[in-house]
C-alpha cells in the first residue's frame, strides 16, 4: 500500500504530465489571419512533439503581433516571456480573489509571485549568459510545481483554480521550450 506521500506525488505527477500533452484548450487567443508571415513561429512550434503542443504554440504566439517579426528564438522567448507573465498574474489575481474563502491558497500565490520573478528575468539574461535564460524559466515553472503540490496537500480541488492553474504551467512551459532552445 503506497503511503499518503506517495499518493500525492504520483497525483502530482499524473497532472503534470496530463497539463503537458493537451494544452489546445488553454490558449484562449484568436490566432490572426492565415495570410500574415509567422515563418519563425511556424517552424519552431511544428517541432512541438504532439499535435496539441503544435497547435498551443502556434496559438498562444501567434497571438502577439510581435512574433511577425520575431528573428531568433531569443525574440520568440521575449514574447512567450510577455504572454506568460500576462496569463501567471490573472491566474494569481484569480488566486488572490479566492484566498478569501479558501485561506489555503496564500502558498500558491506566493509561489505565483516566485514564477513572475524568475519569469521577468529570463529575458534580461540572455544578454550575459543564455543559459540563465533556461534556469530561471526552469525556476518559474518549478515554483507553479510547488503551487500544485500545495494545493494537493491542502486538498484543494476547484476545478475553476486547477484549470487556470494547468493553463498557466503551459504558458511557463512555452518558456522553458524556448528558453532551451536559446541557451
């Protein structure tokens, strides 16, 4: 019999795993119109492993008129940096707006605000040294990790905070993505 720890973490697991391969639902965006030049984007999310990786990829880039002329994957980062940033505070500000009634999700929006940090430095070291680059998206996406095993342990199961939540861990995991490929 597996203990109670245990259980948590091949929980954790399992909805790590599960957020990772169908994110299509999560980019809320409109994609624009077939006929502008994405020609980076297009290439970089097409090497995505599953369809719905392609697809959020394509969607969630593609939504920010910058990627047009996006040059390098350290510009695509940039975007995917802004669209993350955007996406982890509404998920907190949602957090922080139930916290209210559901005191044990303070953990998690102190873990948000942990993603948000690491999440506006990735950019700014891609100047000194790339691969900081890479740890510090790796830095976000474990803290939104620490949010899910918070709100395991606190045995928190909205659905409307565990899909905003998953929605956000694809977002930071787009720049974990990118972030590799730079650095």
């Amino acid at each position: 019999m597996m203990s109670h720890k245990n259980q948590l973490l091949c929980v954790a697991i399992f909805l790590t795993f599960f957020s990772f391969n169908s994110p299509t639902t999560y980019a809320t965006k409109p994609a624009p119109k077939p006929n502008e030049s994405h020609t980076l984007v297009t290439e970089f999310c097409n090497k995505r492993s599953t369809i719905e990786g392609r697809e959020f990829c394509t969607r969630v880039l593609k939504s920010n008129p910058k990627s047009i002329s996006a040059k390098d994957d350290a510009s695509l980062l940039k975007i995917s940096v802004d669209l993350a940033i955007e996406n982890v505070l509404e998920t907190k500000e949602y957090m922080t707006t139930l916290s209210k009634t559901i005191p044990g999700l303070k953990e998690c929006i102190s873990a948000y605000d942990v993603s948000i940090g690491q999440l506006r430095i990735a950019p700014q070291e891609l100047e000194d040294d790339p691969s900081l680059a890479s740890y510090d998206a790796l830095m976000a996406h474990d803290e939104l990790i620490n949010c899910e095993k918070s709100l395991l342990t606190s045995k928190i199961t909205d659905d409307s905070i565990s899909s905003r939540h998953n929605i956000a861990k694809a977002y930071v995991q787009l720049c974990v993505d990118i972030a590799m490929t730079v650095g």
